[in-house]
C-alpha cells in the first residue's frame, strides 16, 4: 500500500517534470505588445534622438563603469543564495529578492529615459527544486523603425548554485557564474536606453539555467510561439572571471591560476563541427570580432581578442544560447577565456560553491575593500563594451543581403538584386578552408557599385564568401556563405552553398559504387540530380534526387557502363554545383 503510493507520487512529479514550462506570460502587456511589433514608434521617440554609431560606440565604451559593476556584484552577492528554488518571500535573501531588485533597477533606468524602457516580468510553470512558479526579469527597448520586426536578445542568466543542484541553504554567490553576466546585461540595459535604435532590444535576466536552461527555455518558446523574429541572441554566461581552477571545462584554460584578461571565447554552433558548415550563428560571431578589431580595439588601453570557437559550447556543458538556436534563432555564447572550475562544485575551484566571490580584502589590516578581484571588473568592463557596442551596429544594421554569386573566367562575380541595390556600399568576408580559419582572412570594401567583381579564380585554395549590405557605415549581418572550391576538372569552381559531395567509393568499380552526398540542416533539396557523363560530355545518366539534412547515399550499378572513365555532377534546380570523376573497369 505505502509502496505503491510512493511509486503513484514518483509516476505524477515525473509527469509535471516532463510538462516543461507551462502558462509563460509576461506580467506587462505594453512589454509583450513591443515585442510582437504592435506599438507606435512615435510612443517611445526620445526628445533628443542620438542614433548616429559613432556617438553610441564613444558612449558606450565611455560609458560602462567600473564601480557600478563592482556595486552591483557586491549587491547581488549579499542575497546568499540564488537557486531557483530558493527563498521567493523574504526580502534579503533568495532568488525572490534578487529578481525584484533586478525588476527595481531597471525601473530606476526607465525613469532615467523618458520611460522608453519597459520593464516586465516573465512567469512561469515548472516544479524546479520544490518551486513551482519561476520569474525572468525583461527590460525592452522598443525600435523606432517597425518596417522590419526582428528584434535583438542580450542574455544573462542570475540564478546559481551549489555543488547540490538544489541546495537552497549554502552560501551561493555566484559572481563568476554569472554575476558578471546579469550585471552585464543590466549595465548595457542602462546605457543603451539613452539611445535610439531601428530595432527592438530585448535585455533579458533569466532563471532556472543551473538546473536545465530553465528560463531561456521559456523564453525561446514564447517568442517562438508568437512568431517574434530575431537578428541575435547573445548568452554572457561566465564572463567576468579570469583565473583557472585546477580543472575547467575545454577548450579555454592553459593551467591552474593562469591569468588571462584579453582573451573571450565565442561559442556557437556548427554542423558536425565542421568550418565548413554554413552557419549563421558562426556568421554573428564573426560580425562581432569584425567590430572588435576595426571599432573596439582602437579605443582600448588594453586590446581584446575574441577566440571564435567551432563548438558550440564547452565539453560537456551547455548554455542558453542553445534553446534559441535549437527554434532556428541565430545565437552565440560568451564566456571568459579562463574559468574556476568545471561546474562539479568542488573547492578549491570555485564554479559552482561557495567559493564563488568576488574576491579577497588582502590589506593588513583588512580594510572591508575588496582589493584581489577573481572577477576582474576591468575586463568585465571590456566585454560589456564588445556586447553593448556589436548589440547596438547590429539595432542599427540593415537586413542582410541575398546576392548572386557566379563565375566568370577567373573573376567572381556578386550581383547585388532588388531593396539590396540601394545601399551601393558592400563588404565581402572571405575565409579560406586552408587556413583553417573560422574568421576572415581577408575583406573587400565596395562602393558606388552593385556588381562586385573578384579576381579570386585559378587557385588551388578553397574559399567561402559571404556579403554584408552597408548603411551609414554599419554592416549588416553577413548573408550565407557561398563556397568557391575548386575542384579537379579544369579548375571548375562549385557553389555548394552547404551541400557536399564526397569522392565515389569504392571507385574505380566493376559492379556498383556509392555516392554520400551531406547537407546542412537548413536543405531540403526537392530537384537535385546525379549525372553521369562520359569523356566526350554525352549524359549517361540522370537520376533524379531528393537530398535531406545529413547524409544522402546514393548507390549507382554497373548496368552497361563500359570500362573508362566518366564525369559525376550533382545538379540542383539545373545547376552544377560540384563534380567529381570516376572510372569503371
Ligand atoms: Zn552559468
């Protein structure tokens, strides 16, 4: 009897567990009207509109400041413990407390901007560590230009934990993971609402990630499920500290109390890991270090170096970056070169216990200041700026373009179509695969034309070109990349646009072979084709093909070839985009 109520009571917390997160409302309604596009810009038009990029990029940069950074960690730190079960009542101590602080200060900032920001709860529903009712706390910016909807997404999760996931007694504090990134998320949230922006800026704190990405869970499916657009998301998690522990999560630290101030890591994701995946989450990444290098650095005493990384997050950890990009939203993590720990929650490395602080008052006497920072509040400082800054070009930015590669001898030729000819003012990425590089290796500037031209042919290297549009001297988003790659036929160059086609094997064959052909997940590919030619270019054969998202295989017999060899073209919508050779004996 007492047996099988317990297994009943395991069978119903099981089943609310599995529910996910139900009944997500937001708790303002003017918020949740800007974010679905339904709101008069003229509302929300400063009396003084500073919207020119060289007056936010001074602003911002001059902006962030130091000791309200350490002020507001120190803040946060003196509420204990951030678990998202914890304490919701009490007005000291819990993740109640912090959120409505949170909800507080954002409130100070729109009373600071003719009430232009507007500050909401997000409610939901889970049963997380005994709590079953969550709030994330938003602050929206809302664009003045409605014509295009997408909005932008800065990110921090504040809850923390302990070695116990649900430990919701020790000391939590959390600075590293992540302090820094709700401070960073609410610092921005201040400066950049003096601002004027096209598009919408949703800064987001949110709940739950210590126990399963809880918080940005309900918010990619809210915005999801109301078919809000988005241009990025950025995740700051772990984004202050500088100090290795005795482990960390790779790739990153070089060794214990190995100190790094100048380098971040950016996360995100790509197919299989491959650089050769198109993908616009690397795509993002690369816009950032783009203006890292060209906008930033300039204007930094100490230089900062973004480490593009393929995976899209450590080994073994995950982020909330992830549910956005998992509903199809461009998203990437940023994170400390160094971190404290490896998330198991075991001293001395700090991530994830109750060594988790700001750092140490090392004055004799002790002073009651903190003097040693593990979360260095310089460096914070500096990735605030790199978030605040690329967040803004990007509120600004016109959409991507969605141009037209093609050959012609040795040239590549783009041809810029429709609303993309009015800016006359490009800029062309490419990286090549030899180089190994996830980054450009070099970029091409363009003006007064909307045909570009690139003498890029005749070589042996094989490169990806992506197109940025340009207006008033802000890039767009670069589009997806275009592979020039040539390949052994007469240096014939392929547009495979993510789709790629491996050598036959076996080959050369007498009975039958087999052709794997791999596309990203964004292809579909209804009309594509395998032809087989032979030496004089007479087509053999034509088999229609279907290409899914993976990996297709193809399998051709030997039904009355004769020996020698022959052509393979994979053909879509009547285009060749890549071939090989072959021979039957
Ligand atoms: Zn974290």
């Amino acid at each position: 009897m007492k047996k099988s109520f317990y297994i009943i009571l395991t069978i119903i917390s099981f089943a609310f567990q599995c529910l996910g997160q139900t009944n997500i409302t937001l708790s303002n309604p003017e918020a949740q009207q800007i974010l679905f596009g339904n709101y008069n810009p003229a509302d929300y038009t400063p009396s003084v509109i500073i919207n020119h990029p060289d007056s936010i990029l001074h602003g911002i940069v001059n902006g962030v400041s130091k000791d309200t950074l350490i002020n507001y960690l120190l803040k946060i730190d003196s509420y204990q413990n951030r678990n998202t079960g914890s304490d919701t009542v009490s007005e000291t101590r819990g993740i109640g407390a912090v959120r409505r602080w949170i909800q507080k200060k954002y409130s100070e900032y729109r009373a600071e901007c003719e009430n232009r920001l507007v500050v909401s709860y997000m409610d939901f529903d889970m049963n997380i560590c005994g709590q079953s009712h969550h709030r994330n706390v938003l602050a929206v910016l809302p664009g003045l230009d409605t014509t295009n909807k997408e909005i932008l997404v800065l990110m921090g999760h504040f809850d923390t934990r302990c070695q116990g996931a649900c430990d919701t007694a020790c000391y939590s504090p959390g600075m590293e993971d992540n302090g820094s990134g709700t401070v960073l998320v609410m610092e921005l949230a201040r400066i950049m609402s003096r601002y004027a922006f096209d598009h919408t800026i949703l800064f987001a704190t949110v709940t739950g990630e210590d126990q399963g990405l809880y918080g940005a869970k309900a918010l990619s499916t809210y915005l999801k499920n109301n078919n809000v657009q988005i241009r990025s998301v950025f995740n700051n998690d772990v984004i202050g500290g500088i100090i290795c522990g005795q482990t960390s999560s790779p790739p990153g630290c070089p060794g214990l109390n190995a100190i790094d101030s100048t380098h971040v890591r950016v996360f995100s994701y790509s197919q299989l890991n491959d650089t050769a995946w198109p993908s616009p989450h690397k795509q993002l990444a690369r816009y950032i270090r783009l203006h890292q290098e060209e906008k930033i650095n300039p204007l930094l005493q100490t230089p900062m170096t973004i480490d593009l990384i393929i995976t899209e997050d450590r080994t073994g950890r995950s982020g909330d970056h992830i549910p956005f990009r998992q509903k199809g939203y461009p998203a990437i993590r940023f994170t400390s070169r160094n971190e404290h720990g490896n998330g198991a929650g075991i001293p001395p490395d700090r991530q994830h216990t109750t060594g988790d602080i700001l750092g140490l008052d090392t004055s004799v006497p002790p002073d009651a200041i903190i003097d040693s920072f593990y979360v260095d509040p310089n460096y914070l400082r500096r990735n605030i700026i790199m978030n605040g800054v690329n967040l803004g070009y990007l509120a600004l930015a016109p959409p991507s373009p969605t141009p037209e590669f093609s050959l012609s001898g040795d040239t590549v030729v783009i041809t810029m179509h429709d609303a993309d000819t009015v800016y006359k003012h490009y800029r062309v990425g490419i990286r090549s695969r030899h180089s190994g590089s996830l980054y450009f290796d070099t970029i091409f500037t363009f003006t007064n034309v909307t045909q570009l031209h690139l003498p890029l042919g005749g070589s042996d290297e094989n490169r990806y070109l992506s197109v940025a549009n340009v207006k008033n001297n802000v890039e767009s988003l670069f589009c997806a990349e275009y592979n020039l790659l040539p390949v052994g036929i007469g240096n014939h160059l392929m547009n495979n646009w993510g789709i790629k086609m491996y050598q036959n094997h076996p080959n050369p064959f007498t009975e039958q072979t087999e052709f794997i052909i791999e596309a990203s997940d964004y292809y579909n590919i209804r009309d594509a084709a395998l032809i087989i030619t032979d030496i004089t270019g007479r087509t053999i054969r034509n088999i229609p093909l279907q290409i899914f998202p993976g990996k297709n295989q193809v399998t051709l017999n030997n039904d009355g070839f004769v020996k020698g060899m022959y052509t393979y073209s994979l053909s879509v919508s009547d285009k060749i985009i890549a071939t090989g050779k072959m021979s039957v004996y």
